[in-house]
C-alpha cells in the first residue's frame, strides 16, 4: 500500500503546521506506522520562508520529543498533486487554499478539524508559550484522530465515498 501522504498548513509554516507535522511524525514514530504515512507542512504565505520555526514551538516540540527538521516554505502548485490531504488550521487558511489550488489538484482539502465540529486552531504566534503548549496538545490530539481514520480506510488515498 502506499503511503498516505499529508501536508499541514497554516499561515506562516513556523507555528501550528510544525507542531502538527513534530505531533504526527512523534505518533507514527511511537506506533511503527512510518512506512504508512509521510507528512510535511507549509505555509499559504511566504513571509518566513527560509525561517526555522519560532523559538517557542521549538521548545514545546523538544519537551514532547517531537523535533524534526524543518525549515519553513510556501506551499507550492506541486504539492496539491503530490500529497492525498492538505489539512489548514482556520477558515483563512482554508480560503487560501482554494484561492491558490492548480487546476490540476488531486488533494482533498479540509480544516484539521473538519470531521470534529470544523473550529479553528489557536494560532500561538499571537499569544505566550503557554498557548503554544496548549496548541501542541490539541494538535496532537486531531492527528491521533485522523491517525485512527485513516488506519480503518475512512478517508484513505482511494477514499470510501
Ligand atoms: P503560523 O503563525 O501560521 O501558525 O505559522 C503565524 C506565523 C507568522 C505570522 C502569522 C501567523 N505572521 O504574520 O508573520
């Protein structure tokens, strides 16, 4: 089977999308199912590119052992062919999205928390560690749900619609 493969997206690419790739590699990792999922995140702007992430998701993901390399970029025509699902964090991202999709997309597109009532994701950049923290966790959470559906083929790369 190939791998299920999954862009997070957020703004800037330095806050939640990291913390949501850093909270799915580390589950994966823990669970053996590597080989069944590839992750990586973007931004819908460019203004970090270039960027590590922000200092304070460094160190929230270095407390939960979920540090992976990364290096901030914008999401590219590319990547909606290239990847199964493209999960924002907000209603903005998810505009953006659509805004820059190819006419060629083969993604599916929807908010991270699209299947658990659609609410946005706290975006810490604008707030204290403490909220990044409080991000992390919650981001870490809806990929442990996604992780479930897609290991029972709800929402695979063929889908079961
Ligand atoms: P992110 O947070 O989208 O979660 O990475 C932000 C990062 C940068 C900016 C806004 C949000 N900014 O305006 O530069």
């Amino acid at each position: 089977m190939p791998p299920i493969r999954v862009l997070f997206v957020c703004l800037g690419n330095i806050c939640r999308s990291p913390l949501a790739e850093g909270a799915a590699r580390k589950l994966v990792r823990e669970r053996g199912l590597e080989h069944r999922f590839r992750f990586d995140s973007a931004g819908t702007a460019g203004y970090h590119e270039g960027e590590p992430y922000d200092p304070r998701v460094r160190k929230v993901l270095a407390d939960h052992g979920a540090l992976f390399p990364h290096t901030a970029r914008r999401i590219t025509a590319e990547d909606y062919r290239a990847f199964d699902w493209i999960l924002g964090m907000d209603e903005a991202n998810l505009r953006d999205l659509q805004r820059l999709a190819p006419p060629d997309a083969a993604a599916r597109i929807a908010l991270v928390t699209e299947p658990w009532g659609g609410g946005r994701v706290t975006d810490p950049y604008y707030a204290d560690d403490w909220a990044c923290e409080q991000t992390y966790l919650e981001l870490e959470d809806l990929v442990a749900r996604w992780l479930e559906r897609w290991a029972h083929d709800e929402d695979g790369p063929e889908g079961a619609a």
